[in-house]
C-alpha cells in the first residue's frame, strides 16, 4: 500500500471518528420485473434489514401492472420483516375512487406509511387533475396515515420557478405530510441551501436528504440528466478512464458518498434516505462505516 493511499484511508477514518452516533437511514427499492431481480430484491432487503431502517419504500409506477407489484411487495415486506414498509403512491392515472380503495387495503393490510407523489405526467396527458398536494389531503381525510413527500434541491423540472417549486412543497406539508425526502443530489451546498430556503418558507418537517451511492456513472449521468441534477466537475473527474474498472468504480463512489454523508452530519443532519437500486452492497458498506450497525 503506498504511503498517499495510506493517508487517504487515515484521513477517512477520521472523518468517519467525526459523525454523531444517531445517524438514522431509510432505503428506498423498486419492484422486480422478472424472477432473477426478485430475488436480487429479497436479498437486498433481507441484508439492509438488521440496520433497522427507520422505513423500507418501494416505488410505484403509472401502470396498473407495476402498482400492483408494489402492493404486493409492501404487504410483503411488512410482513416478513416487521419493518415499516412505505409504498408509493401516485395520483397520475387514477380516480379518486381508487386512490380512496387502495388506501383502505393498505390500511386494512397494517400499511400505516406512504410516500405520496404526483407521478410522470405520460407524453401529452395534459394538466394532471390532481397533485401531490391534493393526494396528501385525500389520504389523511382516509386515515391518519404517516406520509412522506418528495422534494427537489435543484428544483422539479417542470416548476416554474425556484420560489413556485418551494411554495409547491409547502403546500404538501400544509396537507399534511410529516417528512420530505429529497431528489437525489451530489452539489452538497444545493441541499444546504434549500434547507435554510424551507425554514425561511415555514417549512417545518425533516428534509430528509436522498443519496444515491454511485459505482455506475454513465447510468447515474442518465439518471441526472433526467431529473435535471448536476453533476459537479469533479465528480466526472474522479469516475474518468474506469468504465471497465468496476471495483475501482465502486470504491470512489462509496468514497464521494462517505464525503457528502459526513458534511451533510456536520450540518446537523441525522436522516439519510439510500436510493439502494435493489443492491445492497454499497449501501449497507456505508451505513456500517457511518457507525449504522445491526443492534
């Protein structure tokens, strides 16, 4: 081991010696499309489990197929685990007539979490007839469920303005939801930056920051480009010349990941939401070395 990546590893240490002991995570999967991903989801869950998640979300999509894998796998999960199980749900694509029937089998199902979005608007579908405001409102009228929102460091590509998109998240909370988690984002000061934005706003519940560990850049590339989040200089600097190195690849982002985690805790946060992508390895590596071990 050469003497630089030795003082890179000991400088590391020490940031991690640096964290609080009460970190507080919650992972976020997707449901399986074929029977070799659902056992890569089982066995993703069954791994991140022992950290005693503070919850376990599963995405939810416009399509009745995929809502009904959702479903599935909450009640599943729950079930199984005795983890809180936190589906999402949209309002894009549904009555409120459904939205009021899925809700009731959740609740009969003992599912008391939601994360409650507007979803994709499909190629020309129009003004939605209901958003994410609208959808908290109708779930806490249902039952006194415990509802996560989302909301965007970078601002929600088709908001207006910076101001419209915070006023936007507002109004979810004012509805009644208890947390909001965020877009994913690597330019740590965007996040900083919303959140002294929300407390000036009235904004009163937990931006809980959503981190997406990276070992696949051009696939997280992708994933910005779409959501409209930059991706910082360095960040494509540190991942250059490694598309056929992928121990290397996941190393430096469980590196870059470790980094945000620490200043974020510096700033006084104590929740962190992993975007998993139905792996568990990275983000069970970091929540170890961040001191989140199994009780």
């Amino acid at each position: 081991m050469g003497y630089t990546h030795a003082s890179h590893i000991d400088a590391l240490n020490q940031n991690i010696a640096e964290l609080s002991d009460n970190i507080k995570v919650s992972f976020e999967f997707f449901p399986p499309s074929n029977e070799q991903m659902q056992t890569t989801l089982w066995n993703s869950v069954h791994r991140l489990k022992v950290l005693e998640p503070t919850f376990i979300s599963v995405t939810y999509g416009a399509n009745s197929g995929e809502r009904d894998r959702t479903h599935s796998i909450i009640k599943d999960i729950q079930a199984e685990t005795g983890l809180v199980a936190a589906p999402h749900l949209t309002c894009i694509d549904a009555s409120r007539t459904e939205l009021e029937q899925i809700s009731d089998d959740y609740w009969s199902n003992g599912i008391r979490s939601i994360v409650a979005l507007r979803g994709d608007i499909p190629p020309h579908g129009g003004k939605p007839d209901m958003y994410a405001s609208d959808l908290v409102e109708l779930l806490k009228a249902r039952h006194d469920f415990d509802i996560s929102v989302a909301a965007f460091p970078e601002v929600h590509p088709e908001a207006k303005s910076a101001q419209a998109d915070l006023l936007n998240l507002k109004r979810k909370v004012d509805a009644g939801a208890s947390r909001a988690i965020t877009q994913f984002f690597f330019d740590v000061e965007s996040y900083l930056r919303f959140r002294d934005r929300c407390v000036a706003t009235g904004i009163d519940v937990e931006i809980i920051p959503g981190i997406l560990p990276v070992s696949n850049f051009r696939q997280a590339a992708r994933f910005a480009k779409q959501n409209a989040v930059k991706i910082p200089g360095w960040m494509a600097q540190q991942f250059d010349g490694l598309d056929d190195d992928p121990v290397t690849r996941q190393l430096v982002g469980a590196s870059q990941a470790i980094d945000m985690v620490r200043t974020l805790s510096r700033e006084g946060v104590k929740d962190f939401h992993f975007y998993t992508l139905n792996r568990a390895e990275m983000t069970y590596a970091l929540c170890h070395t961040l001191g989140v071990r199994p009780k």
